[in-house]
C-alpha cells in the first residue's frame, strides 16, 4: 500500500517536470534549509558574529543551493526509476486466467 501511495503522489509531482522539483525539492527544499541550519549553527559553535557575517551566509546559501540542484537531480532519477519499474511490472505483470 505505501508503494501505491508513494507512486500516485509521484505522478502528481512529476507532472510538473525535472526542472520544478529540482528548484522546489532539490535548491529550495534542500539547498536553502540545510544551508539556513549550517550557517546558524555554525556560527553558534564559533560564538562569534563578526561583521563578515553576511558574505559567510551567502556564500554557504550559494553553495548549498547548488548542492540541492544534485540532491534534486538525484532524487529525480531515483523516484523516475522506480517509477518506470512500478509501471512496467503492473502492465507486464501475469493475469490469472480462469479456465472454465
């Protein structure tokens, strides 16, 4: 049941295209929170909020932004392929025939 679920939410999503889940999951989703988490908890261990603050927040926002665009891409190809499996097994999968 939770592979059904997980599919039919898939369809719905890959409707939109790679390149909207690559910039909502992939920079935005990813990217821009794990960078947001990173800098804030990395300037909390360093206890210092000096006045280059600023240039190291945006330059970890820009470096995680683009890691999400792999993270997106990635888990693109992932969910396309399980997909294509699911939908292959379902229309070449074996029907009992009655025989009466």
């Amino acid at each position: 049941m939770k592979k059904k679920k997980r599919f039919e939410k898939w369809e719905k999503r890959r409707v939109k295209g790679k390149k909207n889940f690559v910039i909502y999951s992939g920079v935005l989703g990813w990217g821009v929170t794990i960078g947001v988490l990173n800098f804030i908890v990395g300037e909390m261990l360093d206890y210092r909020f000096l006045g280059e603050w600023m240039f190291r927040f945006i330059f970890k926002l820009v470096c995680f932004m683009l890691g999400g665009i792999l993270v997106g891409s990635t888990v693109w190809r992932i969910n396309e392929r399980d997909y294509n499996k699911h939908q292959y097994k379902k229309t070449h999968s074996k029907k009992s025939v009655s025989i009466t």
